[in-house]
C-alpha cells in the first residue's frame, strides 16, 4: 500500500500545474462551460443553476439527488473545482451507472464537507481513474475513495439534501489512449478504390487532397473516446470524421462534421451543420474552430449515445433513438454494431491534414 501511494503521488506530481497550463494541453476537455449544463443530465427533485460561471445547488426540503454527464468514460485524469457551505457534503462520482444507489451501481466517490466554522472556498480535486485504480486529492492531499469496481461510466456530483453545493470547473483529460495513426505511413489504413481523392502522409500528418474519397481503419469500433488534431488548408473546407461505418462501404457510418463556417457573423450559426456537429442529426450548437489553424476534436460514443467536443468545448450530445438501420447505414438509422473510422475527402477543393489520432476503447458492457 505504501508503495503504491508513493507511485500515486509521484504521477500527480507530473500533472499538478496551474489551470492555464494544464487546461491549455492536448487532450483536455471541459465538462462544464461555465454557462450552461449542456452535456449533464440532473438526476432528482434538484434546483441546479448557472451563474457567474459557477454550476450550483441549494438546499431543497426532503430533496436529493445528482447531477451526471450525459457522456461516459472509462480511463480519465479529472480535474475539478467544487465549494461545499451551509453545512452540507457532496459526493464526486466517476463512473457510475445512472440508475441505482452508488454504493451499488459501481460508482466510485470521493465525498467533501463543509469546514467547520470556517469560510467555505473552492478545493481543486484531482481523480486519476485507470484500469482498477481510481484515486484522489483534494488540494494536493491524497483522500479516500470508495470503490465502486465499474471500469466504465458517467461523472457527476451528488448532492445528499442539504446545504450548498457549487462546481466552478470540470475537465478531463482520457488516459491510457492508442495511436491508430503511426504519422509515417498509411499502414493500418485502407483507401477506397475507385475515387478521386489523394491520401499521402506529409511531415507526420495524413492529408487529404481533391475529392470525394475515403480512407478508413483496418479495425472496428464500437464503444470508445476518439481524439484527433485537424487542419483545414482552406476557406470553409468540408470534409468529416466517420465512425461505425460498414467495412469497404462509402460514407455510410455516424459523421462527425468539419465546416468551419457560420452565418452573419454569429459563430452559433453554423453552415451544413458545422465543425463539431453531427451531420444530418445535430448541429454544432458553435462553431469555435478556424481555418488554417489546429484544432482538436474529441469524440464519445457509447451505445446509442454520441458527444463532440472541438478544442475542448462541448458542441454536440446527441442520442439516436431511431430504429435499427438494416443496412448499416447511420443516415437512416440507429447502428448498433462496430465499424470502421473513417476520414472524408469531400470535393475537388479538399485540402484537409489530420494527425495525432488516438482512440481508447471502452470495455464491452
């Protein structure tokens, strides 16, 4: 057990920098915005509310509950700033099924209380949820958590029915990822024969020239987180990021859109759904990727759930509840089976370079 400690707390060690340096690496993600709860799900008779940044809960007679993501993860570092005052507690719950008690869903928790005659403030709590392992700080101090076993699930906080509870931020950052993209040559990849676009590897990217087209991955997937880094060369480019396409078949799995273009000047107005959106299901509720610059796309699907975050920001959650498409095809229906990822050369004006590709695959239910 000492051991084991000491190898936690030297892993911490590598990540406890400031909010702007940690937040500004490749792979993190915010759960919340600071605006809205778009992307969580409350759970109970619960008045949560938004404001000045800061996601809170007061007190509600005979009133309990939680509030949970409505994506899943399963190998993560998280990140969070949480205030518990008026005398109440909170629990900070990793993977957790939504239904059920926590001490019986396979939730794992790290609880906080309120200082006793002391001013409440917001404690940086920091979980590092890997394979069997899930452990915890609270501003540096590592604490106890009770293990709930599951490998996989949603993030949230539970509220036990008094006092205030607050969240001023919750990122994180997916552990344990594999390259599926080795940035020297196309190997694990296969191009579509019979189109008209271009794929060759370019100072450790995958670009994409002309159109249409479609490279995908020799392996199929069915539940996982994705992440990636895109960059259009041009003017509103469209191209997109499929997911659980039929093997060898063209453009036929979930696609994750990549516009970088809105209307009237209004980034919440996005054009043929908008980087970050789900074309021909949901649109990016903003478009906060440019042209000819880097950004970085996450991915979430599990089940029939998918979520879309670009350069961290949530901005797209969507459930398919369709039914089942018999051909596979995910612009008809529901696809409920593992398939291909794929990237789209879109027209003759493609000009697309994609790297750093990167997926973890969550456990089978």
């Amino acid at each position: 057990m000492c051991m084991q400690r000491w190898a936690f707390a030297l892993m911490l060690a590598a990540v406890l920098f400031s909010a702007s340096e940690v937040f500004g690496e490749e792979g993190w993600i915010d759960l919340f915005d600071g605006e809205t709860l778009f992307g969580w799900k409350p759970m109970g008779v619960l008045e949560w509310q938004v404001d000045g940044g800061v996601a809170s809960c007061r007190h509600v007679k005979n009133a309990c509950g939680w509030l949970a993501t409505t994506s899943v993860f399963a190998d993560f570092e998280l990140s969070a700033g949480l205030r518990v005052d008026d005398g109440g507690a909170m629990g900070l719950v990793v993977r957790s099924a939504l239904e059920g008690h926590p001490s019986e869903n396979g939730a794992s928790l790290v609880t906080l209380t309120a200082p006793e005659g002391g001013k409440a403030v917001f404690h940086e709590v920091r979980v590092i949820a890997s394979g069997d392992s899930v452990m915890a700080t609270v501003d540096g101090q590592e604490v106890d958590v009770a293990r709930g076993g599951a490998a996989c699930g949603h993030v949230g906080l539970l509220y036990y029915g008094s006092g205030r509870v607050a969240m001023e931020a919750m990122r994180l950052k997916p552990l344990n990822m594999q390259p599926i993209f080795n940035r020297e040559n196309l190997e694990g990849w296969n191009i579509l024969p019979g189109h008209a676009s271009e794929f060759t590897v370019v100072d450790g990217t995958l670009n994409i020239k002309n159109g249409n087209g479609q490279i995908e991955t020799d392996g199929e997937y069915k539940d996982f987180i994705l992440q990636l880094s895109v960059y259009s060369n041009g003017e509103h480019l469209n191209s997109g990021v499929f997911f659980r396409g039929p093997k060898g078949v063209f453009w036929k799995g979930y696609e994750s859109q990549v516009r970088n273009q809105w209307s009237r000047d209004d980034r919440t107005r996005p054009v043929d759904y908008g980087t970050g959106g789900i074309y021909g299901d949901q649109e990016a509720r903003k478009v906060v990727s440019n042209d000819k610059e880097w950004f970085e796309k996450t991915i979430v699907c599990n089940g029939n759930h998918m979520a879309v975050w670009v350069n961290g920001y949530q901005t797209s959650d969507w459930l398919d509840v369709r039914p089942v498409a018999e051909d596979g095809n995910a612009k008809e229906g529901y696809v409920p089976g593992p398939g291909t990822i794929h990237l789209q050369g879109h027209d003759p004006t493609t000009d697309l370079s994609f790297t750093n590709i990167r997926i973890q695959e969550y456990p089978a239910r």
